[in-house]
C-alpha cells in the first residue's frame, strides 16, 4: 500500500523564533516542546509561544505538534492531563506522548502521536497503536524499508518516519544506561548522553583492543536521497530532529528537504499538506550546519558502519591537507575559499579534535588564531562558514499563498474577487461611482499595479484579470481599500476552512502483543499498569524510573554493533575469534558487559 495524500515534511522547534523559521522555509508541520514533560527537558516552551506559533502555522495551513512524552509519575498524572487540555484550547493540532497511562484518563479531543520511545518497530505494535486511537505512529530509527511496507501493509495509520538529524544507538524508549549511570533518565528528558562518551574496548582477558574511542556514538542520519522509497513503502511524514538546534540548522535543513521532497511529490503525483511557496535568500547546504557525518542507518539493511568513533562533535567540510607550517600560517595543498571568520578543525598528534578560528586567508596559506597543534600532513575541516551563516539570518525567507484577483463591476460599482492556490474564494466590495478611463491602458496598468501589492500579508497575486464592459478610472486609494477588504475576508475564510484534525477515543480491550512486560515496558505509573492489564497484559515489572537497581541489567538493546563497526565481524571478517565476552569501560572506569546477539545481528549492553 502506497502513501496516502497528503505528505508532510516535519521540522523541529526549539522555542518560537526557530519554530517561524521552519514555518516560513517552507515546512508543512513543526513539533515543539511543552512547558514539561517533553522528551528534552532543556527544551520546554511557555504556552503563549506555542500559541503565537499556532497561528503561525495555520496561516499557511501548516500543523503545530507538541512533545508531553516523558514517562510519568502517579503525582504528575494531572499535571499532564491538565496540560493537554491547555494545549487543545490554544490550538494545537496533535499531541505526541509516551505514556499510555494518559489513556486511562479524562483526554481532551487532541489527536495522539505515539512518540518513537514507545518503540514502534513492528507491524504488531504499530497495528495495536492504531486500535487504540492513535493518529499516528513515530517508527522507530532503525527500521529498513522492507520493515516499513510490512508495517504499512498491517495498518492504515499514518507513519512518520526520522530522515535527519542525530541518532540514539540505542532503540528509542529501551535505553537505561544514562538512568543506571547517573539517574538521569532519557524516558524522563533528562539523557546525560553517554553514548557520546569514550570508551575503551577490552575482551576477557582485560587486553585492550581499542583504547579511548567514541564506541557507541554515530553519525547523522541523512536519508535526503532516498525520500521517494520511504514515500512507496508507505510513509506520510518526513521528520528531521534537531529540538535543540538554532535557527540557522532549521533554516538551512528544512529548505534542502523542501527542495527534495518537493521534486519527488511532483514527480509522484503527490501534494504537500500546507500551502505556500517558500523563497530563501540563500542556496540550502546541509553539510554547513551541524553534522557529524551522515549514514542512511539501517534503511537497507546493514551496510557501511554508521559510527562517528573518532568524534562527536561536528568536523564540517573537508578543506586540505597541510603541506607546509611556517611561522604563523600553514599551507594547504589545494586553494579553497577560506575567509577571515571561519572555524576549521583538524586532529592533533594524540588524535584528539582542535579548533581554531581563521584570521586571514590568501589562495593556500591560511592564517590561524592559533597555530598550535596543526603539523604537516594534517587534514584541515571547515566546521563554520561564516559567510554562509550570516544568510541564515531571521528573516532570510518568505512564504507567500498563491491568490489570483478579478476585478469586476457591479451596478453599485465594484467588487474584487480573491481565489487562493486551495479553492478558497472571498468577494470584497466597493460602491462607488463609475468614470470612464479618460486614458484607458494607463487606467488598465494602475489596476495591474495596485491590486499585486499584496505588501505583508501572507498572500502573492499570481493574475490580475479586470472584468468590465468598459474600462473605468478607479482611485489608487479604492484599489488598495478594494484589495485590502478582499484579502481579509480570505484570510478569514482560510481560517473557516483549515483542515483541522481530530481525535476519536477509542477505549477497548484490544489484545497488546505480549503477555508479560519487563521493566523496559516503562509502565511507571498506576495507569500505564492499569491500561496494559486491561489489554491482556499478565505481568508487569515497574520501569527502571521506579528505583529499579540496574546493575547486571541491560541497558542498551541495539542494531549498532561494534564489531561490524571495528572489521570485526564473523561473518564478515578472516579476524581471529575474539575471547569473549567484551567489555566497554568510560573514563570514569565504568565496565559494561557487551553480548551479541548475531541471528537477530543486534548488541547488548548490561550496566
């Protein structure tokens, strides 16, 4: 079964400024973090922002999604309950939530989105999410496209799947390792990050075989070229993530997908779900703004590693390499347009990632703020271009609604007829007397120039048609009234005739796929307990969240493995057999016990 109309490009907000960016680049929805109890603590909005971007958004028909999915304590219950409904009277399209024991409660009408951390990676899972009344379904990272059509081929809810941004190792909603570490738990919007950490990889002997390396961290995830296979194998929504990023990153990101998705609907026959046309003042380059390196993940299967080991900071574009170090300046072997602003980066004699600035540059010699560190041999990225990040400035694009205009005459004198790009129509009028064009073309030319200056609205006159038996002299002052009253009353009819979604409650006892849960189950409330009993679930063990000790548990289920990444791979590799089992240690001496399971070609990590 193939998508179904219409599509949706799905951008990140981290607070109201970057929210009106996305809008205006051209996203048909953004998702934006609640006051509490979203997934990054750090990103929590007031509700008049997540209101004023409401409006926004539905200028252009655009939605407005609001994170409140962390776990929940009893305690916080009706604090979540009475947020929801605040967010449902201030507009907000949908909801997207982790925990089910906000079914059991009294909900406002706003249509649900189960969050990736409820692990959505099987057509079971998602079918049975479909049964309860969720809108839609956030897949989980790691699926492949067969894995997505057997999804879709189970289920007629919509699917919204990841194609940018930065990935969790670990599956979504499975991870307790930043929990067990610290007490920081990432199902309550608190992840300390530990997969962006060093490591250090030993065996059963204690003999390290990899010593302080970025083991668990990987790239971003880049799936810009492959959009039109996720549109067949039946997904409705392209989701870049990035709730923490700038303007600049979503500025930048979501123009470059627009452009991509886009030429693919066209191409497909498919439309958009807002409405608009986006022009930027810049050309979008996705390598320009944080990345840390790209991978296609799992999307077909398990291909070139997908680990960013080296780092898990952003290296940016690849410049040169140093020939030469002289006094204060170094020389690269290829002239590259550096200037005096830009940050490059490069790798130290002990391997570790240094930055600097550029003071001045000149063909291949590039003078830096620091020259410490930079030696013959030494590759040489751009991680900030300076040039090009000062177009991303607020206000570095417009989004304007298609409108066409006809002027035509009434016995009482004139009315102006505005038609929108989505079949809305509004009449404005003027009574007035009607004079004869003295010097006809010039009275025909001034109602062609009056009636486009559609100033700042959110409107762009594509035609201008004057329908009169004879051509009359209207006052520059009528014309502007003339098209001021039509365009308000289409922007009201827009409003009457937005699509709006809603949510129909469905409270049943359909049968959950399994029996017993563990506490990865994250049932960490009385009504998480009670909604999954009521589904036919026998057994229920209390989320980690509850106070559970981890140690000897696992905390990390994955599709990464490290000996894919390291050449290390059975199947793949004539390497000697490890002495197993391997071991992870941190900087701060950690030890994590790794098992791998190599039929389902996943890795296990137990605190």
């Amino acid at each position: 079964m193939g998508p179904v109309n219409p599509i949706e490009l799905l951008a990140p907000a981290r607070d109201l400024a970057c929210g009106i960016a996305a809008i205006d680049c051209g996203a048909d929805a953004v998702y934006i973090g609640a006051p509490r109890f979203g997934a990054r603590a750090k990103a929590g909005n007031p509700l008049a922002d997540i209101e004023a971007l409401a409006r926004h958004a539905h200028t252009y028909w655009a939605k407005v999604y609001v994170t409140v999915n962390t776990l929940l304590y009893d305690d916080e219950l009706p604090q979540a309950v009475r947020l929801l409904h605040q967010l449902y009277e201030i507009g907000v399209d949908a909801a997207i939530i982790q925990d089910v024991g906000l079914l059991e409660c009294d909900l406002p009408p706003l249509p649900l989105i189960a969050s990736t951390q409820m692990h959505n990676h099987t057509p079971a899972r998602v079918a049975f999410l479909e049964r309860v009344g969720f809108q839609r379904a956030i897949l989980a990272r790691e699926l492949s496209l067969e894995q997505i059509r057997a999804i879709r081929q189970q289920t007629t809810i919509e699917l919204e799947t990841f194609v940018h941004g930065a990935l969790c190792v670990c599956y979504s909603g499975q991870c307790t390792m930043s929990y067990a570490l610290g007490g920081r738990s990432g199902n309550r919007g608190e992840c300390a990050q530990p997969c962006r950490r060093r490591y250090s990889l030993i065996d059963a002997d204690s003999t390290v075989l990899v010593r302080d390396r970025y083991l668990l961290s990987l790239r971003d995830l880049n799936l810009s070229a492959h959009l039109g296979e996720l549109l067949d194998a039946g997904v409705t929504c392209f989701k870049i993530e990035g709730r923490l990023k700038d303007e600049a990153y979503v500025a930048n990101v979501v123009s470059a997908y627009r452009r991509q998705l886009d030429a693919v609907l066209e191409a497909k026959g498919l439309h958009k779900s807002s409405s608009g046309h986006s022009v930027t003042g810049f050309e979008p380059n996705m390598d320009k703004t944080f990345n840390r390196g790209y991978t296609t993940h799992f999307l077909h299967g398990r291909g070139e590693p997908p680990g960013a080991i080296d780092t898990p900071k952003m290296m940016g574009e690849f410049v040169g390499q140093v020939v030469a170090v002289k006094g204060g300046a170094f020389t690269l072997d290829t002239a590259v347009a550096l200037h005096s602003g830009d940050g490059i980066c490069f790798f130290d004699a002990e391997g570790e990632l240094q930055g600097t600035v550029v003071n001045a540059a000149r063909g291949r010699v590039v003078t830096p703020q620091e020259i410490a560190g930079i030696q013959r041999g030494g590759r040489i990225y751009r991680n900030h271009d300076h040039a090009f990040l000062k177009q991303l400035k607020p206000g570095c694009a417009e989004r304007k609604i298609a409108v066409r205009l006809r002027l035509e005459e009434t016995q009482t004198g004139f009315i102006l007829i505005a038609s929108d790009e989505d079949g809305n129509v509004a009449v404005g009028e003027l009574t007035c007397e009607k004079v004869g064009a003295k010097k006809p073309d010039q009275a025909l030319d001034a109602v062609e120039k009056q009636l486009r200056k559609t100033g700042d609205t959110e409107f762009a006159c594509t035609k201008v048609e004057s329908a009169w038996e004879q051509v009359y002299f209207v006052p520059v002052s009528a014309l502007n009234a003339l098209r001021r009253d039509a365009l308000e009353r289409l922007s009201k009819v827009r409003m009457q005739n937005r699509p709006v979604l809603h949510r129909t409650i469905r409270r049943n006892d359909a049968p959950y796929p399994e029996h017993a849960l563990s506490y990865l189950g994250n049932a960490l409330n009385q009504e998480a307990a009670a909604f999954y009993r009521r589904h036919g679930v026998e057994e229920i063990a209390p989320a980690a969240e509850s106070g559970l000790d981890m140690r000897g548990k696992r905390v990390m289920r994955t599709r990464y493995c490290i000996k894919h990444q390291l050449g290390l791979c059975p199947r793949e590799s004539d390497a000697p057999p490890l002495k197993e089992p391997l071991y992870l240690v941190d900087e701060d001496g950690h030890k994590y016990r790794l098992r791998f399971d190599c039929t389902a070609c996943e890795m296990e990590v137990y605190f």
